[in-house]
C-alpha cells in the first residue's frame, strides 16, 4: 500500500533553495557563459574580412566594455 503521506510532501515540496555555495557556482558558470559568447563573437569579428581593422577593435572593446559592465567582479579590478 503506498504510503500517501509522503506522495503528498513529495507533490507539493518545491525546489530546494541554493545553498551560498551554489548560488556562487551557478554565477560563476553565467559569468563563463557570456565570456565563451563573447569569445564566439570575437571570433567572428576576426574572421570577418570586410571589417577594417579600427572597426573590429571597437567593436571587440565594446564586446569587453560591456562584459565588464555585467559582471564587475570578474574583472582584474575586482580581484582581491
């Protein structure tokens, strides 16, 4: 006979809230994420041929610029 009691706990628990350590693991893989997008987005800017060179570095400063402004404490100025 299953036990309904505990279907029930089972069916209404939400998800567990993150742990601090968790919390700060999971901003860490968004902050590897946007900077693997902003490596594909060099990458393409790099490869793009009909960019001269003034217009790629400021888009790829831009690309930084904007990193930097998401994610603050990944900067080497955030550093410890």
């Amino acid at each position: 006979m299953p036990d309904h009691e505990h279907q029930r706990e089972l069916e209404t628990a939400g998800p567990k809230p993150l742990t601090p350590e968790q919390a700060a693991a999971f901003d860490r893989l968004k902050a590897i994420n946007d900077q693997l997008e902003i490596w594909h987005k060099t990458r393409e800017i790099a490869l793009d041929q009909s960019l001269l060179s003034h217009a790629a570095i400021r888009r790829i400063r831009r690309l930084y610029q904007e990193f930097d402004a998401k994610h603050p404490n990944t900067t080497e100025e955030g550093q410890p």
